[in-house]
C-alpha cells in the first residue's frame, strides 16, 4: 500500500476524464464540492480524441467529396481531382485540438487538480481511493468513469497494418484500393459509408442478419438499399473464419467464401475498460466486464459510483455526459446544495445517431419493444421523406416512422435520411414529454425545413393527413 496517503482532501475523486468524467467533474465544481480528476492519456476521452469528434470531421470531408462529385444534378459541375487522406486527418486533428485546448481551460477555471497518470481503484480502513503512482488521492466519493475500448473478434489478431481497429483507421495518411469492414453496426456503418465516399471499394461483414441490428428493421432495410445503390457490398447473417493478413492485404473466409481487400477494418463494438483498474480487487461488483449499477449509478461498495461506458447500456458520449452531471447533482444533493434530487438517466430517452449516409437517428421504443410492453395496443405510422420540401431539394429519400400507443402517446420516433440527426432533439422531447400525435400536430413547423416531416407525420397520425396519403 503506497505510503504517501492524503486524507479526504477533495469531496469527489474521479477515474477517467472522457465525456462522464469531466462532465461530473465540471458540474460538481459548479456546485461548490472540491475535485480531482485522474486520467492516463488526455482529457476528453475516447470521444474527443478517437471516436465522436475525429470519425465526424472524417464524415464531413466525405460528404464535401460527395457533394463536388454529385453537384452536376444541382447545376454545379465540379470534380475531385485529388483526396488527400493525410490532409483530412489533419483537418480532424486540429479541430479535436482545438475542442482539447477549450475543455482543458473549462477544467484548469473550475480549480478542478487534473492528475496524470494511471489511476487504479483502492478500498482500505478509511474508504476508497485512487491510487496513481504511489499516492492515494482520496475522496468522500469515488467516481468511475473509466471508459471503454475498440473491441476484437477471438481469434482475429490486428497489427495495425492489414488488421485494424477504428483507432488505427483514424490515423491512416492514405487510403486502402479496398476494405472489408467485420461489423454493421454503428462504427462499421459510418466507416463504411465515409470510405466509400472517398473512393475506397468496401465490403461490410456482419454476423446478424441486418445492418445495424439495433435499430428498427425497417431502418436496416432503407440503410440497405441505399448502400447498395452507393457501391457498398453488405454480407449479412454469416459468421466470420479464418483471417490471413500478408504483405499484399488480408483474406477473410465468410460464410464458406473467401473475401479479400487491402485492410480488414474490425469494428464489432466497444468493451467496458475495467480490467487492470483495480475494480475487481477493490470488490466492485462486474458483470462480463460491466460496472453493476443501481438507477442512482450507485456501486455495491459505499460512496463509490460509475458512469458512462462502463455502466451496462448505450455506449453514448452524451449518455456518459448526461450520467456524470446527474451524479454530481446527486452527490450534491445528499450534502443539501441543492434542494431536489436530479432524475435519474433513462437509456430508452436517449436519442441516438448513426452519422452515415443516409444518417439514422431514433430516441424511444422500437416498434417491438413497444408491442412487448403493449401487445396490441401498439400502431405506427411511416411517412416517406419524398413528401417534404426540404428532403426534395436536398435529394435525399428516407421516411420518418412513429411508434404510439393506441389512444396514448408516442413512444418512439426512428428515421433515416438525410441530415435526420438534426431532427432528432424535437423527437425526443416528444417521447420524453408523452405527448399525442395531436398535440405535436398543433406545433408549427417553419417551411421549408425536414423538421416539417416530423409535423406531418404527426398529423398524419393524428388522423388529418396533408401531403401524405391516407
């Protein structure tokens, strides 16, 4: 046991700075209590530097070749005559840089002490602590927030060169001829749909029988369709053998077929970070990796809590984000600085966004889960993009599908097409608030705009359908 023990000094101490971590930090200094904050790498996490941020900006310059290339049907005749794949990873750098450089002066103003170094949890006579090299940080409460990390298929072994991972993907200064993508989901899909747009012939592998399973079925079968008509190949519902990488690319054997491209890019998920953190030693208790939580993102063990990806559920920055600013007004409401207590996270009020092309965004109840809780009491509604203005101009096609109870509220709202993700932070005060078709009907939505899909389909639903059939 390290020797130079500090006794309480601080009210939280907090393991990891990704988006739970500094989120709980930011807000528990807002309130009054004293924190630090221990991290490995940089402050931000994964989502800063390796996932939300970077993949995004990497998407956008997908999109600005895309639109050079496909301006002649708008009256633009433009062509691509280069992609630079070290340039854009240097446009994403700096715009992670410069997001790094703004949290970091959010975090230094609060008077929050950022801690450098690997951090593993302790449990002894005077409570729990982090440890970080050789000095015990010690706090009333110890936050968890350690993240989560790129996920491998057993059995195939990256190198970073032929077999990659999302993080290696980012930091490539030129693109592969050819990619396969061992996974539909969301990293696969958006990978995927980013590649292609920069010329890259891309295979996506996934062992279930749709692209990105956990959305609504009827998501997978738009998403696709439009790959397919995009020149992405999507192998479905075979499980993945042997993986051979040589000098030349990599083979992959599917389904008794062989597959072959330059890279093999494994994108079948993240996994809670957990292991080598001192969680199971302290006696924390974990379920296949995961931190267990009750609602209030309490562990078995007194005073200490976890949030964001370690928890079981979506793996979302802004579920992470969200987690952390309700601990900390949790904590504070236990020490009555505040008067009521923050409502907990609910997994089903998240909205969620998958930033391929078309984009797919969904917050609430699929139409299955739905009719779980409901049986029949459950219908729904599908109004096709090809209706709205906006969506017409911008030559995208996707639909808007509602999922209510019969006489009750909206339960889900699921939809795929262009830009949609943007239209998602409306959908979710309708789930969120129970509101009825009808009272989402009497909005106004400014025209010409796709959130006016959104009101049409609520009107439609509502039982008065304009620019959609009856």
């Amino acid at each position: 046991m390290p020797s130079n023990t500090t006794t309480a000094p601080y009210d939280l101490v907090i393991l990891g700075a990704g988006s739970g971590g500094y989120a709980t930090a930011l807000r528990a200094a807002q309130l009054g209590l004293r924190v630090a904050m221990v991290e490995r790498d940089l402050v931000g996490g994964t989502c800063l530097h390796r996932g939300c941020i970077p993949t995004k900006a990497v998407l956008h310059a997908a999109e600005v070749a895309d639109s050079a290339r496909e301006g002649a049907q708008f009256g633009i005749h433009a062509t691509v005559d280069r992609i630079d794949a070290a340039e854009i990873r240097s446009y994403a750098e700096k715009v992670v840089g410069r997001l790094h450089k703004g949290l970091t002066g959010l975090v230094d103003s609060r008077g929050i002490e950022a801690i450098t170094g690997t951090g593993r949890l302790v449990v002894d006579a005077d409570g729990p602590a982090v440890e970080v090299d050789g000095r015990l940080v010690r706090g009333e409460h110890v936050v968890l927030a350690t993240g989560s990390y790129a996920r491998t298929v057993p059995g195939v072994e990256t190198d970073g060169v032929r077999v990659i991972t999302s993080d290696h993907a980012l930091k490539l200064d030129t693109l592969p001829a050819s990619a396969i993508v061992l996974g539909g989901g969301v990293i696969g899909v958006e990978f995927a749909s980013a590649w292609r747009s920069l010329g890259v012939e891309v295979t996506v592998v996934e062992a279930l029988d749709r692209l990105v399973p956990a959305e609504d079925p009827e998501i997978s079968t738009a998403l696709s369709r439009a790959f397919r008509k995009r020149g992405i190949t999507s192998v479905l519902g075979a499980p993945v053998g042997r993986v051979e990488a040589g000098d030349d690319g990599v083979s992959v054997q599917v389904g008794g077929k062989e597959l072959t491209a330059e890279v093999l890019l494994v994108a079948v998920g993240r996994g809670p970070s957990t292991d080598e953190t001192g969680f199971a030693e302290a006696g924390v208790q974990l379920d296949r990796g995961f931190v267990v939580t009750d609602e209030r993102l309490r562990t078995n063990l007194d005073s200490v809590r976890a949030v964001g990806d370690i928890v079981p559920g979506l793996q979302l920055a802004h579920r992470g984000f969200a987690h952390g600013i309700f601990v900390a007004e949790d904590i504070a409401h236990g020490r009555g600085l505040i008067d009521r207590a923050p409502t907990p996270v609910r997994d089903v009020e998240i909205p969620r966004v998958t930033y391929c092309e078309p984009e797919i965004a969904s917050v609430g109840l699929s139409e299955a889960a739905a009719r779980d809780l409901h049986g029949d009491a459950v219908e729904t509604l599908t109004y096709d993009l090809g209706g709205n203005g906006k969506s017409q101009i911008l030559r995208t096609q996707g639909f808007v599908k509602l999922v209510r109870q019969v006489d009750g509220p909206v339960l889900g709202v699921h939809m795929v097409g262009a830009r949609v993700g943007e239209l998602v932070g409306e959908a979710q005060l309708i789930t969120g608030w129970d509101a009825h078709p009808e009272d989402v009907a009497g909005l106004v939505h400014a025209h010409p705009t796709q959130n006016e899909a959104l009101g049409e389909a609520h009107l439609a639903l509502a039982g008065k359908p304009l620019h959609a059939h009856a």
